[in-house]
C-alpha cells in the first residue's frame, strides 16, 4: 500500500522510519566549527560529527537554534532521524514559536537536496501536517505546525489546498481555533508569525484563503457568528473596514 494511502499515524511512523533510514551515517562537515561560548563544547561538536549517536536533548536544541553553520545542509542531515522524532514528540523548545523551527530547515536548503534526500523530508512534513489537521489533541496546534511547514518550503499553498480537501471533522475544528488565533494580527494586516521572506504574499494568500474557505466550513461547524464577521472584515479593505458595526476596535 501506498505511504499516503495509510492512516495519518502509520503514515507518519513510515515517514520517520524512512527519514532514519535517508540520514543514517550521516555527519556535520569535518571541518565544522561553532563558537564554543554560545554554541557547545568541542566535544559537543564531535557527536556532530560521529554518525548515529543520539545527542542529549538539550544539544539538539542549541544546535537547531543556531544558524551561524558553516554548512547547515550537512548539520540538519546529521540530525534529521533524531530531530524529526523530537518534533513530533513535542520535545523541542523554541524561543518563540514553531516557524524558529522551519525557518532551520530553510537554512538547510532541503528543498534544493537531491530528490532521494528531498523526498522523504517532503513525506514527513506532509504526513505530520495531515495528521495533526485529524488529531482531535495534536502535540503541536495546526497554526504553530502551518508556520513550522510554510517557513520550511517557502510556501503557503500545498499545505492550505490539504487543509481545504480534508473533510474531517477535526480539520474543521483545528481551523476555527487557528481563524480566532489568527483575527487580530490579519486584521492589522501583519501576518502571524515572524518571517523574513515575502511576508507580505504569504499574508495575502492565508487572508484570501480565510475569506474564500473558511467562512462557509466554519458556518456549518457552527463557530460564534463574531468569528464570522471577523473573516468577512479580513476581505473588506479601507474606511469600510473600520467602519462596520463588527469591527472590533482594535488599534494597530
């Protein structure tokens, strides 16, 4: 059977296991080096550079925060069987949120990897993604995990258009919390993570997809008619918007 004919958790489980099988043996250049004051330790430098040894939690927090890698293709391989489990597992800590998170594997350039690297890495964030949109408690809140997979790829629109398709109940759910989470910053115009590469788009696209998709799924799930209104604002532009009897008097 087909991995994406499976349930989402087999699913999921077949993508870890073939991201451990991809990035077995592998390591951080020979060559790579970080600061030992705000990094690690050239101990904590070697287990980068020694295949398949798991590193100790908060190792593999420091190393995922930092950026300053000489090669951060090599070090997100390296780490990829261990890390994927620990997100999964809700195990890391970000500073602030979840795109922190994509915004290392977009350091990693995987999207650029060889197909056999890409693909699995590919795989694993599309398995996570569906099976947290179907998870009535997912370890990670589908607007964090949305963040997490756009700053990743670069791109809001494969992960929206399955968000869209699934008809589950659950996927309805996780998207009125997400819509209420998410009101304030797009009413203010700001997208609701911090991101360094076409903000502006990826804030137009989820605010055009809230108004087109959003509005007609969560009035037949049955959401407060206030949370309505406000998506019906998200698609009203100028004094109009300020001026509706629903606005609700935010100052940005």
């Amino acid at each position: 059977m087909n991995a994406a004919q499976l349930p989402s958790q087999h699913r999921l489980d077949a993508a870890l296991n073939q991201l451990a099988v991809t990035f077995r043996g592998m390591t951080a250049r020979p060559d790579e080096s970080n600061c030992e004051c705000h990094w690690g330790s050239a101990e904590d430098l070697a287990l980068l550079k020694t295949p398949d040894v798991e590193l100790y939690p908060d190792l593999l927090n420091r190393t995922w925060r930092a950026s300053d890698w000489t090669d951060c293709g090599a070090v997100l391989r390296r780490v990829l069987p261990q890390f994927s489990r620990a997100l999964v597992g809700g195990l890391l800590e970000p500073w602030v949120g979840m795109y922190e998170v994509g915004r290392w594997f977009a350091f990693g350039q995987w999207v650029r990897w060889p197909a056999d690297h890409a693909a699995p890495v590919r795989e694993f964030l599309d398995a996570w993604w569906v099976h947290t949109l179907t998870d009535p408690d997912p370890v990670v809140p589908a607007h964090e995990l949305l963040a997490l997979v756009a700053e990743a790829s670069g791109t809001l629109t494969p992960w929206l258009a399955t968000w869209e398709a699934l008809g589950h109940v659950q996927a309805a759910e996780h998207l009125a919390k997400a819509a209420a989470h998410w009101e304030d910053d797009l009413l203010g115009d700001e997208l609701p993570w911090a991101t360094w590469d076409n903000g502006e788009e990826l804030r137009a696209e989820l605010t055009s997809w809230l108004v087109r998709h959003a509005a007609v799924r969560l009035r037949v799930h049955g959401v407060p008619e206030e949370l309505l209104h406000r998506i019906r604002l998200l698609g009203v532009t100028g004094a109009a918007r300020w001026e509706d009897p629903h606005w609700p008097g935010h100052r940005y």
